[in-house]
C-alpha cells in the first residue's frame, strides 16, 4: 500500500503564498526548533516564506523585538508581517506589533472561523 501524499503542506504554501503560516500541531517527531533547541513535535509552529519552521511563541518574540528575517537563512518576511497588519505602520518608522494567538481548528467551518477572526479584533481594538 502507498502512503497517501499529504492533502495540505504548510511550507509550500507558506512559500508560494509569501505569507506566515501557522500550523496547530507540528507532526514531525526529530524536528527541533532553531531558536530555543526544544523539540517541536505535537507544539505550535509558524512557517515562514522560507520554508523554515520554529515555535510560534519563539516568532512571536523575533517580531517583539522587531526581526522579521529567518533566523537560519536571514530571508526577510516583513512583506508577509505588513500584510497581516502586525508589523512595522507606512509611517516614518516601525509601527506597533500586534501579535495575536488564533487557533484554528483543521475542522473548524467557515462561520466559526470568520467568529474567532471577529472575535480577536474585537479584543485588539477594545
């Protein structure tokens, strides 16, 4: 019997898509996370453009301090921060970070996605 391929790959669209993906559950057991060295298995990650994969509170905290460039290959994904409005403001220097933790569920339906996107600018801008 062959493996089924898999139905979704965070990475490629992460890299496609030039866009910041965050994955629920990392399903590789030997992966370690590049900026703490713990392992990443059944954690939160976040891919970035790159391909690359860490902890998502380890971005969370590069983007605090303002780095938005891959810890591994220094591939600048502040294009892909702008766009989900968490990054440096079209002003004359870095705007706030605003970094938000959404958990969404693979079999979440739309009506309770888009709820929990409202939910969380409700809670941004209260």
């Amino acid at each position: 019997m062959t493996p089924t391929p898999e139905i979704w790959n965070p990475s490629a669209t992460a890299f496609n898509k030039k866009r910041l993906i965050i994955q629920i559950r990392y399903t590789a057991t030997e992966d370690q996370c590049a900026i703490c060295l713990e392992t990443m298995h059944f954690k939160r990650c976040e891919y970035l453009p790159c391909k690359h994969a860490f902890h998502l509170k380890c971005v969370g905290q590069l983007m605090d301090r303002r780095t938005y460039t891959c810890p591994l290959c220094r591939y600048d994904f502040t294009e892909a921060v702008v766009r989900l409005g968490l990054g440096p403001g079209p002003g004359p220097g870095p705007g706030p970070i605003r970094w938000i933790d959404i958990e969404i569920d693979i079999n979440m339906d739309i009506y309770d996605l888009i709820m929990e996107l409202l939910w969380h600018r409700y809670q941004i801008e209260a």
